[in-house]
C-alpha cells in the first residue's frame, strides 16, 4: 500500500468536498446541513468505479489556468 497515494487521494477529496459545501452554503444552504453534504459527497466519491471517479476529479477541478485579462 503506497501511503502517498492515500494521502494523494485524501486531500483531494477534502478540497473538492469543501469546494462544493462552500458553492452549497452559497446558494443558500442551510449551515445545518453542511456536515451532511460533506458525508453524502464523500461517501458518493469513494463508492464510484476508479474511472467515474478520475471523470469526478477533473470535472471539479477544470479552471482556466491563464485567465485573459
């Protein structure tokens, strides 16, 4: 088991997981239900197929690298 892959993999989650809580809190989640969109996105992103998951990551995380400004 390669612990920097794990650690890899964690902190990736954790970064998109608070990305969209935060986007959620936003458009006006209640803060209450925070904790639960968390637990709900973690639990959906760690029981997808590898693939889907890969698909996930680089949906969330696609940003314009060089913005014209």
């Amino acid at each position: 088991m390669d612990i920097s892959g794990v650690t890899t993999d964690i902190a990736s989650l954790a970064v998109i997981v608070a990305s969209y809580v935060g986007i959620a809190k936003t458009i006006g989640l209640n803060a209450k239900y925070s904790p639960l969109l968390a637990i709900v996105w973690s639990t959906i992103f760690v029981l997808v197929p590898n693939d889907i998951q890969l698909k996930m990551v680089v949906i969330s995380m696609i940003a314009d690298p060089a913005p014209n400004r």
